[in-house]
C-alpha cells in the first residue's frame, strides 16, 4: 500500500500532539477543581462570603435513588443563624450534565437558621453538586457543595 509523503506527515503530525495531550497532567478546568483537589465539605461559606452554611443527610450513608432530606443551618458572617431566609435548591450531575431529578422543597426547620431539603435524590452514584441561593436580610448569595456517591 502506497502511502504520499503528505498523509504520512499528517498521521505522524496527529500521533504526536495524541502523544503530547496524553503526558499533560490532569487540571482544574475554568474554575473547577481537579479530580484530585475536590472540595467535599460540608461546611462552606457562600460564594459572596455572607452566609456559612452546614449541610448534612438525614440519611448515613447517603442513599442512591431514594429521596430523603438534608439538614440545612445558615449563618451569617459573624456566626449567628440567619432566621426567614428564603432558600432555593438546584444542582445535578456535572459530568453528565444531569439535573436532580425530583424538586426538591426547603422548608423551615427546628430552630433560626435552620433549614430541610425534602425529597432531595440523587439518582446514581458518582459527582454531584447541591446549589443553594440564599437570600436573607444580608443580601442573596449562593454555595455549591460536592457530594460523591
């Protein structure tokens, strides 16, 4: 089989930027963190720096492909719980570009500044984030939490 000088400078070419790409060590990406570095705490201070906020499952271990709820506690800045805040749930699955599959509700808990998710489900194991926008009397601001299945 004859192959041109042209297309055997092309393959070679594409063997060896496949060769160089591979040797790059894997990073964070645009703001996210590499596989290696993931932040999984459950204790975070909002994006802003208003609010701390504590999430925790009502469930240990946390369940795959059942609803439960998670415990919420917010404070704010000085460490007092911020009571009446108004709290939204989103998030998903980022690596599969899966959104959480139920909707789940943030109702008020036991207490100021505490808060639960109900009928909260991630629905296989792997990567998920838990976003929460916060608006209180300090202004809104949002978090996202890694959870890892």
């Amino acid at each position: 089989m004859s192959v041109s000088r042209t297309a055997l400078v092309l393959r070679l070419s594409m063997l060896g930027l496949l060769a160089a790409a591979s040797a790059v060590p894997l990073t964070a990406v645009q703001g996210q963190e590499a596989p290696g570095e993931l932040n999984q705490s459950r204790d975070r201070t909002t994006e802003e720096g208003l609010y701390r906020v504590r999430v925790s499952s009502a469930v240990s271990p946390v369940p795959v492909n059942a609803a439960h709820n998670w415990d919420v506690d917010i404070s704010d800045a000085q460490g007092r719980p911020v009571p009446g805040a108004v709290v939204r749930v989103d998030g998903g699955m980022p690596d599969n570009k899966q959104g959480l599959l139920t909707s789940a509700q943030v109702a008020a808990g036991n207490g100021p500044g505490h808060f639960i998710i109900r009928d909260l489900k991630f629905s296989m194991a792997g990567r998920w984030e838990l976003k929460l926008m916060i608006e209180a009397a300090d202004g809104v601001d949002s978090v996202t939490f890694n959870i890892v299945l």
